[in-house]
C-alpha cells in the first residue's frame, strides 16, 4: 500500500545502505570502480638519473639535499645534518678535495678538469657544473661590469663535458633574474631578454636557481615561483633544483628556522627535484659554513633534512593532477598543494602560499569516504569526512598529510 513500508522494504533498504557503506569503504581504499588517476607533468624522479652510469644515485630513496661551494673538510659534519651531496668545489676539484669527499661518502658535481677523470677518487664525482649564474651581469677583470653571459656560450660548454664525459650530467644554476623581473642584475642588455632563459636551460640536464628573498627584502613565494617558471621553460623534460638561504648573507638579515622550512617545501610542491642551501655569510664576518656553527639554524636544517630523506619515495613518483581539490577561506592566503600515492598511502603537501594571514583550507579528496589522517611531524591525527579534511593555515605554514587509502591508479 502506498506510504507503508513493510518488513521485507525496510530490510532491503538496511542492506542497500550496508552495500553502499561497504562501496564507499572499497573505494575509498582503492578496490572499488574509482575514478582513474591522472598525473601532472613529470621529469622521472630519481629515475631521471639513470641515463648516467655515473651519475646523481638513481634509487628511489634518494633525494638531492646539497650545499653550494663548501670545503670538503666540512663533509662528515653536513652529513651528520642530512647533507647527501656537494655542489662546486672552490677550485677545485683537486686530489685532496677528491679524497676528504670520498672518505665521508659525499657525492659532489664539480668542475670538468681532466686530473679528476683520472682521479683514483674519480666515482666520488656524480656531475659537471658549468659557470655559476651566466645570467648575471659578469665582473670586468679591471673592474666594473659587463654582460651576462649568452646562451650559446653555454651550449657550447654543455657540448664539450657531454663529449668529454657522457657517463656524468652537467648541471647548471641560474640566478634570481629568473623570477625577479625587477633585478637589474643581469645587467641593461641581458635584463631586456627573458627569452634567454630556455635558451640556458637546452646546455644542461640539471638545470638550478637561486634567490634569496628574507636577504634581499623580496616576497618569500618568489622562491617556488621561480620553481614552476623554470620546470615550466624546460618543458617538464629535465629535473629543476634550486638553492635555499640559510644565513644573513650580509650581515643584515637571517631566515628564521620557519622561512627556511617555508621556502624549501614551496619549492618542492612547485616540483622542485633537489634542494641546495647556500651557507656562506660574508659580514660582518666572513663564514663559508655559518649554519653549521648556528645554534638556531643547525638543527632546523638536520629536521627539514631527515623529514625529506623519510619522504623521498613519495617524492620520487608523479603527483596526481585529479587527486584533491582545495578552497581557503582567506582569498589573501590561497594555499598551493601537492598530491602523491605511495605504497598505499596518500600523501598531501600543502603550505600557506602568500602572507595572508589565517585561513581555513578544505580539501576534497576524490573518491574517498571517512579516515583519519596522520599530519606528519605535527604529533596530531585529523579527521577527513566524506573525503574532506578542514585545517588551519597562516602565512606560508607548511602542513603534510598522510591518509591510509589510494584508489585505482589504473
């Protein structure tokens, strides 16, 4: 009879919701008819590696964590931090440097010079740098400055240590002309000329940036900006790393421990693929390691570094383009994100991306019911509900999520 709902309906509707619980279960852990995933553009991880003999480790465990132009007598100490590789050699590289790296296990990429292919020590090198920053306006030798440095030059240079060695990648670092499109730096001719840029990047496998924004009074987004603009003129094809300020460079202003986690994780949700740190201060006095001997700086660096290190698998895969979506409730502070799965886990990288203030960010997660997710490194779980997880955010916080279920990929 109509409106009565008899035995039999009603325990057929408590079965129909009992087998939508259990497909909302299912999917959720990747077992059901989910939506596929997709992937956003990817360079290959530490996979990328492989096209070396002797190149960067190619494991998936590794992620590039480096210093820029550090003595090698230092090496056992920036280990102990979770340095696991040396970028320039002042210099060098020379037998001594060759050996003091090798007797700590501290890759590095260093100038081509024919003494080092034929170094015992030899293996300890993983790459050819070529010049620092050729972006930049370069210093006359009697004094004043002089253009950058073109592209084609370069590419030359890229195509000797390639025919010299094709068992090492050449990596190359631009300067911060990259994304600060006020700098005068690369000089009145090259500053007129962005096109410059993809030009660089086609001399070099590695290809790296730097700028240093607390130093230079510049908006601390600027650094995973430069990242996506750089990944963005490389078509996606070749691994970008960048360099992270640790140190008052000039004696004026230092980065505090929570910029310096700040910049290094913006930089990696913006798909950085190794990160550097530059550790020289020059006044008021001159200290090429000065993190090492900074009571604040130290033991930020070695807990960013082993929260990395832990995380480089998750790292090493493409991130999901169809995985999350993501609402602020502060429009001045929007918060960028990064999605990956991982051995059955999902994992979601997210920071504050602009000094905005206090928000609230909800995320969707796609094809996903009720869990609890782990923020990782924070001693605290929360709750995600029909997929969603809400969390508070302020300028520039860095959060990470990890939520026990990945649907299909396939």
């Amino acid at each position: 009879m109509k409106g009565t709902t008899t035995p039999a309906r009603r325990g057929r509707s408590a079965a129909l919701r009992v087998i939508a619980a259990l497909a909302a279960i299912a999917i959720c852990y990747g077992q059901g008819p989910a939506v596929r995933d997709t992937y956003l553009p990817w360079e290959g991880g530490a996979a990328y590696y492989g096209k070396w003999s002797s190149g960067p480790p190619r494991d998936a465990g590794f992620f590039p964590i480096t210093v820029w132009l550090q003595d090698p007598a230092t090496a056992k100490e920036y280990k102990a931090i979770g340095v696991n590789m040396f970028v320039g050699l002042w210099r060098g590289p020379n037998e001594d440097q060759l050996q003091k790296l090798t007797e700590a296990g501290m890759p590095v990429l260093a100038s081509l010079r024919p003494s080092a292919l034929e170094s015992p020590h030899a293996t300890i090198i993983r790459g050819w740098t070529l010049m620092d920053e050729p972006d930049n306006a370069q210093a006359k030798p009697g004094g004043g400055w002089g253009p950058c440095v073109l592209p084609p030059v370069i590419a030359t240079q890229y195509g000797e240590r390639r025919a010299a060695d094709p068992a090492r990648p050449v990596f190359l670092n631009l300067g911060q002309g990259v994304i600060n499109e006020k700098w005068r730096g690369r000089g009145e001719f090259c500053g007129q000329h962005p096109e410059h840029y993809p030009e660089y990047i086609r001399g070099a496998d590695i290809v790296s940036y730097d700028v240093y924004p607390v130093n230079n009074d510049l908006p601390l987004w600027y650094v995973g900006a430069g990242v996506a603009r750089l990944r963005e003129w490389a078509g996606y094809q070749k691994p970008v790393w960048n360099f992270i300020e640790t140190t008052a460079i000039r004696g004026k202003r230092k980065p505090s421990p929570a910029q310096i986690e700040a910049q290094v994780w913006m930089s990696i949700i913006q798909g950085s693929m190794g990160i550097g740190y530059f550790c020289h201060q020059f006044s008021p006095a001159e200290d090429a390691a000065a993190p090492l001997k900074d009571p604040e700086t130290r033991p930020a660096l070695a807990r960013i570094n082993r929260q990395i290190a832990s995380l480089a698998p998750v790292l090493n895969v493409p991130s999901v383009a169809n995985g999350v979506t993501v609402l602020s409730s502060n429009s001045n502070t929007p918060i960028d994100a990064m999605l990956k799965r991982h051995a059955g886990f999902t994992y979601l990288f997210a920071v504050g991306a602009r000094p905005g203030g206090t928000t609230t960010a909800t995320f969707k997660f796609r094809d996903c019911g009720d869990l609890t997710a782990e923020v990782i490194a924070e001693s605290r779980t929360i709750p995600v509900r029909a997929g969603t997880l809400e969390d508070a955010f302020t300028d520039y916080q860095v959060h990470i999520y990890k939520l026990p279920f990945a649907p299909n990929r396939r």
